[in-house]
C-alpha cells in the first residue's frame, strides 16, 4: 500500500522542477530573441544566449541541438499560428489568386517584424538538408511545416480545377510546389532589402503568382484573332 504522505510530498516537488525548466525554457527563448536582435544571427554565440539567459551553456543545449535549433524554437510557435490562419484563408471562396495572396499575406506579414530574425528563418526554409535526422527537435518540427503547406496549397489547387477555376490539368501537388518555389524565391529577395515592406513585397509576389495561374500562352482574344488569320 502507498504511503500518502510519500505521494503528497512527491507531488509539490515534481510541480516545482517542472516550473522550473519552464522558466529556463522561457528565459532560454527571450536571451535568443534578445542577442539574435541586437547582434544578428551569425554574429551571436550559444554562450552569449546562455550567459543572458543566466544558465550553464550546457542547459542550452537541454533544449536545443544548436544554434540554429534556438532560431527554429523561437519562431516555431508564431508560425504554427500562421500557418493555422492561412488554412482559414484557404478554404474561402474567391479568385486562387486572392486566397494565395492571404496565404502568403500572413507570412510576410509575419517577416516583417523582426528581419534579423527572419532573415536566417527563410535560408533556413531552403536548406537542402531539411530532412536530415541529426539536426535538433525544434529544427525538424520548423522543416515538417512544409509537408503541411504543399497538402494546404494542393488541396485548394484540386478545388479550384474541379470547379473549373484553372484549367490546367497538371498534378496539384505539382502546381502547389511551383507556387512555393516562387514564395521562397521571392521572400528572400524581398528580406534582403534593409527594411522589407509588405505592401511593396506582395504586389510583386501577386504578380510572379499571376504569371504562373495564367501561364505564357495568348489571351482567349489573341487565340481567336490567330485562328481567324
């Protein structure tokens, strides 16, 4: 038989080790933002986060693989809430266009905060290496977000052709990587600017977007005048 007082006494101690590594969590990813903010990505070091975050350099590493993990973790959560927002947006009605514009709206809105942070984030986006095992939790969860974007954007190109929205048949996973392509492309021509502004940013993502909806051939008046000659 258990004794309860055992049990009792156990409980509020296992309450406070969880409090905590909470609060060494938390002060882990508020030291990160901070130097990531004043000294830039590359210019920061683990031991600099550690020192601010008043922790052994080893606690960091509890938490995170590497630097890059610290970057991945900061970020991690605001773009899961993105990224619930833009499936919202997804599923309106309206032109394809416009609900990739709302997708795609959020996360450059998202960007433009804190550039020094977004930045070393988006390069992160295109590492070729984005499946690789030996890299930290917080880097992979950042990497398995995309697998959900492709399903997001497939699923709402398969929409619009049953609906015969688009006419081209091609493969929507296809299509939806196309459409990707050109965001990552585009993002981090647009981040590299001293201070990227959205507005600017999206109206030539609109257009490079359109580009691809509407493709190279001639317009159905174009076609008609050819087919009279």
């Amino acid at each position: 038989m258990k004794n309860p007082s055992a049990s009792s006494s156990s409980s509020p101690e296992l309450g406070l080790r969880e409090r905590g590594k909470l609060d060494k969590l938390r002060r882990i990813k508020q030291a990160a933002r901070d130097v990531f903010l004043e000294k830039g990505y590359d210019a920061a070091t683990t031991r600099e986060i550690a020192q601010r975050a008043e922790v052994a350099i080893g606690t960091i590493f509890v938490y995170a693989e590497d630097k890059r993990d610290l970057l991945m973790m900061i970020v991690n959560n605001d773009l899961d809430a993105v990224n619930e927002k833009g499936a919202k947006a997804l599923q309106q009605d309206g032109p394809l266009i416009d609900l990739l514009m709302a997708f795609f709206g959020l996360r450059y809105k998202y960007w433009a905060r804190h550039p020094q942070i977004s930045r070393p984030a988006v390069q992160a986006t295109s590492d070729f290496l984005a499946t690789s095992t030996d890299r930290g939790e917080e880097t992979r969860r950042f990497y398995a977000r995309r697998t959900n974007i492709y399903a997001m954007l497939a699923d709402v190109v398969r929409r619009k052709q049953a609906s015969h929205d688009i006419g081209s048949r091609a493969d929507p996973e296809l299509i939806a990587a196309l459409f990707v392509t050109i965001y990552l492309t585009e993002v981090r021509r647009w981040l590299s600017q001293p201070t990227p502004k959205p507005a600017a940013g999206l109206a030539y993502l609109r257009s490079l977007l359109r580009l691809a909806i509407e493709g190279l051939g001639p317009t159905s008046s174009e076609r008609q005048a050819l087919e009279r000659q």
